[in-house]
C-alpha cells in the first residue's frame, strides 16, 4: 500500500510553503484525499517522528494514485446490476470463466431500486463473449469497457478526469 510519504513533493529548506493539515507518513495514500479536498491552497504537510518531510498537493497526489492502478493492457470492465438474492462472486466467476477469462478484481455497490451493482476487471481486452456468458448466467449488464493502460491517451485522460475531480 502506498502511503503519504511516498507521494510527497520535497520541500526546499529555504521554501515556506506548508499546510495547516498535516498527515503522518505512515498514513495510506487514500486517507490522504479527503484531507487534501479541505485542506487550505488543497496542500497537506507530512511529517514523521515530528519531522517535516515535506507536502502533498494535488500533482504529487494524482502522480502516487497512478502508481496504485496496475498496467494491465489485456483487460475490461463489465458492469453488471442483480438483485441481492442472485448476487454471488462464485456465480459470477463462472460466468467470466465460460468466457475463458478471469477476473482481476471485483467491487461492489448498491445500485438504485435495491439492486447490487458488480464491476469486473476482467483479463481480456475485448468483453463481447464475457458480457454474453453473464447474460446467459441472467445478470443485467448495464456497462462495459475495453481497457488498455498501455494505451497513453486513454492514461493520459483518466488522470485528467481525476485531476478535474479533486478541483471540485
């Protein structure tokens, strides 16, 4: 887990450039964001054992998150919405594995009208026969998208999508 003192950008000795928000060190990197959103000029001092070590800003932030996501140039994402009687992670892995694919990660979240909704990553860069198998299993598909971190325009968006969300 990336933590804030892997993300800082150095503060220069002669710099007086701090934060009245000051995290430890240790902290993990995603703990780090809401303090940044309400921190003043949205910069947030480090230090360790009462030791400054400099300050995360937005850049440096966005720099330390794109390290948490890994490269994977042969994978997509499938959405799909169930209601909860039906939601079951070895159901859907089965449905990806009739596919001849596998998921990589999985993440879960309520959808409207008390439905589950389920994002996959799944290892293989064109979704069609996955979205088909998880049809066939009866869930409803909602979203789906080729993914290819190796592609620098589409990283290149994703951060600036991420950098316009922490300017909100």
């Amino acid at each position: 887990m990336i933590k804030a003192k892997d993300v800082i950008s150095r503060v220069q000795p002669h710099q007086e450039v701090w934060s009245e928000v000051v995290v430890s060190g240790e902290m993990p990197v995603v703990d780090v964001l809401p303090r940044l959103l309400d921190a003043p000029g949205r910069i947030v001092g480090v230090e360790e054992d009462g030791e400054r070590m400099g300050v995360i800003d937005q850049t440096s932030l966005l720099e330390g998150l794109g390290r948490m996501i890994p490269a994977r140039d042969d994978s997509s994402l499938v959405t799909v919405e169930c209601v909860p009687a039906d939601y079951s992670a070895s159901r859907l892995s089965h449905a990806v594995e009739d596919s001849d694919a596998h998921i990589v990660d999985l993440w879960t979240a309520p959808a409207e009208n008390g439905k589950i909704r389920v994002t996959l990553r799944v290892r293989r860069s064109d979704p069609t026969s996955t979205i088909h198998n998880l049809e066939r299993y009866g869930y409803e598909v909602v979203d789906s998208s080729g993914v290819g971190n190796q592609d620098v325009e589409i990283a290149f968006e994703r951060l600036l999508a991420l950098n316009t969300l922490l300017n909100v």
